[in-house]
C-alpha cells in the first residue's frame, strides 16, 4: 500500500534510519551491513545489572499480580532493583553453596515470575548456565517427553520451580538423584525453601565469581520451539546478551526529556529469547519495570490483558499478530481503552508471524482516532539461534518488510534453489548446540554463517536500502504432485489478507498433493459480524453459517483469479471450531504448520476425499 500524502502523519519513530551497504557477489550471494558502530558492551549482564541497580536502587523492577485463592489475580506485588539486587546475591551464594557452576547449571520450569527473575541473575552471577524451560513441557505435556529431553540435554544441578504442587508430578518424572529442587511453595517432592535462600548472607565467594564471568562465559540454554523435531538447546554467550544491549543502544534513539522511568507491560514466555534476553535486557538497561502479564490472546484470558492495559501505559509496545488481533476488535468497541492505550506510546512492533494489512490499517485507525497521528509501526526477525537480526527502522506502511541488519549483525542472502535463505553472522549469534556437535556444524556454512533456514528478498533490488521482505522458510515449502514448489509462508499471509477480516490463520497442505488445501481458523468477532451472528455465537454456529462461507467463496475465488498458478491457488477449505491446542501452538501464539497437519491427518483427508463433507469451501473454478 502506498503512503498517502493526505494520510496524518506519523508520531516521530526513536530509530536511526538506515544507513547499509549491500554488496553483490559473483555466487549470486549478498552481504548486507549496517554503518552504525557498536558501543563498547558491557562485560556481562551481572556488572550490567549491577550498575543499575546501584544507579535506581528504589525504582520498581518487575511485578506482577498477586494470584487469589478463589482464582483470578489481586494487586501488583513488586520487587525494586535494589532489592532484587540483594536477593540475588544472596541467591548467587546459595547457588554456590549448592556447588553450581560452569558444568553445574540451574532448569527452571516454571513461567515469568519474580522468583524468575532473581534466580536468572543469581545463576548468572554464579556462572551457573541458565536454563528457562517452556512451562507447557510440564503443565501440558501428558508423557513429559520433551522436559526430560532438555533436563538430559542440561543436566542441571538445580531445577528451580515456583508453585511446588502445580509441578510435582512433572518433578517426579525427573531422574533427580544428586540434584537439587528449589521451590516457592513446597511439595511432596522433597524441595529447598527459596524463601530461606534468599536470606543468604553473601561472602566474597560472590563478588569473585563476578569477576572471572568473561564475554564467553555459557550464560544460558535456549530451547528451540521442536516445531521440526526434538528441541535443541542452543548456547547463549554473554557476549550475545550484552550485545543485544549494544545493539539497541547503537541502533534507538532515548527520549531525553522523557524522565519518568519506562513500563514494559508483556505477556510473552521467559523460554524464548524475546522475553528473557532480549525484552529483559532493555529493562535492566532502561531501569525500567517490567509487568507481567497474566493474560492471553486466546478466549476467556485476554480480558487480564485488558484490564492491565487499561492500567499500565507503555511508551512502547511489542507482541504478537494474534495478539494484536484480540486487541483491535476490544478497542474497536471501547474508546477509552484505545485512548489510554495510544496516550504514550511511541511505536508498536510485531513479531514471530506477519500481520495482516486489515489489521495494520484497523490499528492506524484506531491510533489516529485516539491522537489525530499515525503509529510507527515496526518489526523484527529472528530466531533463538541469531537474536535480532534485522529490524525496520522506518514506519511501514504495509506489512511484509523485515528491515535491514542491526548493527554489529553481518546479513549474507544465499542462494538455495530459487531464494535466497537469510544467514547470520555477528555477536549475537550462538557458538552452537549444547551438546550436539553434529547439528553445530550443520547449522553453518563454510564461511560461518548461521543457516536461519527463511528466506527474504528486496523490496528493490535496485536499492537495497529498502530493506528485505520475508519470503517463507526455506525448509517449510513443499512440492504438489506436479513438480510445482509451494512457497508456505507467503501463501498464508496472501490467504489472510484475500479473507480479510474473517480469517486468524491458516495451515496450508498439498505436499505430493494435486491441489492446494487449507485448514483455517477466523477472527471470532469478525467472523460472527460477516456471519450475521451476535457475538454470543458458538464457533461451531459461525464456522457452519451460510453468510460466513458465502463470503470465503467469494474471496476464495478472487484471490485465485489472481493467484497465478498453481502454486497460489486454493481448491477447498475447512474452517476450523477448535482451537489450536499442544504443539499446535507455540507459547509465543504462532501456529505450528507441521503438528496442526499431523494431529488434524483426518481433517486433511476431509480435504480431498471423493466425497465431500457439508462443512468445505470449495472455491469456484476459474472461469477461464
């Protein structure tokens, strides 16, 4: 979409603009890099905390809400950078008294928390390799599978989980002879009282350990998503932590005159990088709070999510498209909520999946109604492995677009078929899989690169400095019987805004396939409203109504007019009335395409059988 000259104009964007070379190579490769110069890092999160800490002793930290015994949650409870300073020294001696260390790390299981964020620093301070595990893996999962694969892969001294009885019967699934369990509130699974370790008194032994952290010290494992097998653990460095840091700093602009301290309100998992390097290094740098939000974007939690943003104001704010999708329809329906909600802020940014051009301009909207301005609106990519990779440091104003490389981060495009994969290079980058030096070495090429295994292309080619577009994952796309490739990623996007606003997201199939099917979810209030349904409609009654599938059709068949080939066009499509549910979706809210076709194998079938049930879309055929 073309930016108007009679649109509003935008709120100023606190990013450099860019300023990249890009270099053609014979091999058909590219080497993109951003002209910034990184500040000097700092040593270590520890000495970054530190400073910190000493400078805004008293300001809040992190919080959340306390959780009520009938349910629901109560009132913000909050810990200072001072006292979270204290805590987790003392935490650090008693982790050290516990004999952890480089060979001897801490698991943690359960999800953002207080007690989270303290025994974070505290291992880190203790040169313990951290290791925040996703919370589904014991909360979810039924055979505790995938927990015991990353404790074998962590072999931890310490697991750390906050809420004793909530995770018992994940603990006992645990070999945890020689190790210890420390928890918030106690079990029957014989545990250590954080409450008491945290009285700690520290000794010298702590301020020591701090000082032989170096840039290479093993901080933490990450775990993959295992969205195409077991997940991996990937190596955090200090050096990528703090380069993170640097990066921001190199790259965002501070508002100077802006001396109140930052709120960060956010919802997002603490296994990711997103949430605990990434988003939690900004707070510790900003000295800022980061509240944590006990709401989700799924039906019944997102009203918490509301509630916490009707009081906190965030100057900017970071999530998902699913999320954004929940949001836009409840400030479509409250002003004062839109209001609030834009008062302060300076940008959004999406990540993990792209966001639809309805829901863009619905957002820009909204924030035009609420301020008589546009919003900068702004996205990242990358992955566990690279951290940031490229970033978009101007307004967009359509979706699609990842920006250019951050700096310190050198972007090569190499050939693969008939894309180019995005690969990495930088501070930032992993040295490699704990534990597995086969997967390490596939994982770069010869000249060093990390294989991201996506795709981009220019939104130029003949000026680069535009950026690069996403253009699906290399290793995601499939071939029909016919030979033809389906690039996956693009055909969602294109699927989700040709139905726009109906449709959540889909799951494409096909592969050895004659046609391109799909399986799909709607936007539930959007999709009532096309469906002539009120909004206390089932989602089985809006998925079956005449109205709502007449409407697919129609756009089913414009999207293929225009499609192209067979590689775009969709033959039928099954609307889907029960969520995503396992590994069907990630903790960060996107869509596993691999388990939704594998745990729906009799849904697809549906798809193509000879004789089709009364809930397909089939899409007309062309008429020429």
């Amino acid at each position: 979409m073309p930016n108007r000259l009679d649109a509003p104009a935008y709120r100023p964007l606190p990013i450099r603009k860019p300023n990249v070379t890009c270099q053609a190579r014979p091999d058909g490769s590219y080497i993109l890099e951003q002209n910034y110069e990184m500040p000097e890092p700092w040593r270590s999160i520890p000495h970054l905390f530190q400073a910190r800490a000493q400078a805004f002793p008293d300001r809040p930290m992190v919080a959340k809400r306390e959780p009520l015994a009938g349910g629901g949650w109560g009132e913000w409870r909050k810990i200072t950078f001072g006292e979270a300073l204290t805590q987790s020294r003392a935490l650090a001696q008693a982790l050290l008294d516990l004999g952890a260390g480089q060979d001897a790390g801490v698991m943690v299981l359960s999800g953002p928390s207080i007690e989270h964020a303290v025994i974070s620093l505290a291992a880190q301070m203790a040169r313990a390799p951290f290791a925040p595990v996703s919370s589904g893996y014991s909360l979810v999962a039924g055979d505790f599978s995938r927990l015991q694969h990353v404790f074998a892969t962590c072999r931890p001294k310490i697991v750390f989980a906050d809420d004793g009885p909530a995770f018992s019967r994940a603990l006992k699934a645990l070999p945890l002879d020689g190790v210890k369990v420390i928890t918030v509130t106690p079990s029957d699974v014989p545990s250590l009282s954080y409450a008491e370790l945290i009285a700690t008194p520290p000794t010298a032994a702590v301020d020591a350990s701090i000082a032989a952290i170096t840039p290479d010290t093993f901080a933490k494992t990450i775990f993959t998503s295992g969205s195409t097998g077991r997940p991996k653990g990937v190596i955090q460095t200090q050096r990528m932590l703090t380069a993170i840091i640097a990066q921001h700093d190199a790259l965002y602009i501070r508002d100077e005159e802006d001396e109140a301290p930052g709120a960060y309100l956010s919802w997002l998992p603490w296994s990711h990088v997103g949430g605990t390097n990434v988003l939690f290094g900004d707070v510790i740098n900003d000295g800022a709070c980061l509240y944590i939000d006990e709401g989700r974007p799924v039906a019944g939690q997102f009203d918490e999510t509301l509630r916490n943003l009707r009081e906190i104001q965030p100057r900017e704010y970071g999530s998902t498209p699913i999320f954004f999708s929940h949001l836009v329809a409840a400030m479509e329906a409250d002003a004062a909520l839109r209001d609030h909600f834009f008062g302060r802020l300076r940008y959004l940014n999406y990540s993990t999946a792209g966001l639809s051009q309805d829901l863009f301009e619905r957002l820009q909207a909204l924030s035009i109604a609420a301020t008589g301005q546009r919003i900068p609106i702004s996205t990242k990519y990358g992955s566990t492995e690279t951290q940031g990779v490229t970033i978009v440091s101007e307004p967009l104003d359509y979706t699609g677009p990842i920006g250019l490389p951050f700096p310190g981060i050198t972007v090569k495009l190499a050939p693969v078929g008939d894309k180019l994969e995005i690969r990495a290079k930088g501070d930032t980058v992993t040295p490699g899989y704990l534990g597995d030096p086969e997967a390490t070495a596939k994982a770069f090429d010869e000249e060093g690169f990390y294989r991201t295994g996506d795709a981009a292309r220019f939104v130029d080619p003949e000026n680069p400095s535009r950026g690069l577009i996403f253009d699906g994952r290399v290793t995601e796309n499939f071939k029909l019987a016919t030979g033809t490739w389906v690039s996956v990623g693009p055909l969602r996007l294109a699927l989700i805004e040709a139905l726009s606003p109906v449709l959540e997201d889909a799951v494409i199939a096909g592969e050895n396939r004659d046609e391109i099917c799909v399986l799909a979810w709607v936007r539930r209030v959007e999709a009532a409203a096309v469906a002539g349904l009120g909004r206390d409609a089932s989602l089985a009654e809006i998925c079956r109504a005449p109205k709502l599938s007449a409407f697919i059709r129609e756009r089913l068949a414009q999207h293929n007019e225009t499609a192209g080939g067979s590689s775009r066009r969709v033959a039928r499509l099954l609307l889907l009335d029960a969520p995503a549910t396992g590994d069907e979706i990630a903790e960060k809210g996107y869509i596993n395409q691999r388990a939704v076709l594998r745990n729906r194998a009799a849904q697809v079938e549906a798809l193509y059988a000879a004789e089709r049930g009364p809930d397909l879309i089939i899409a007309p055929e062309l008429t020429a």
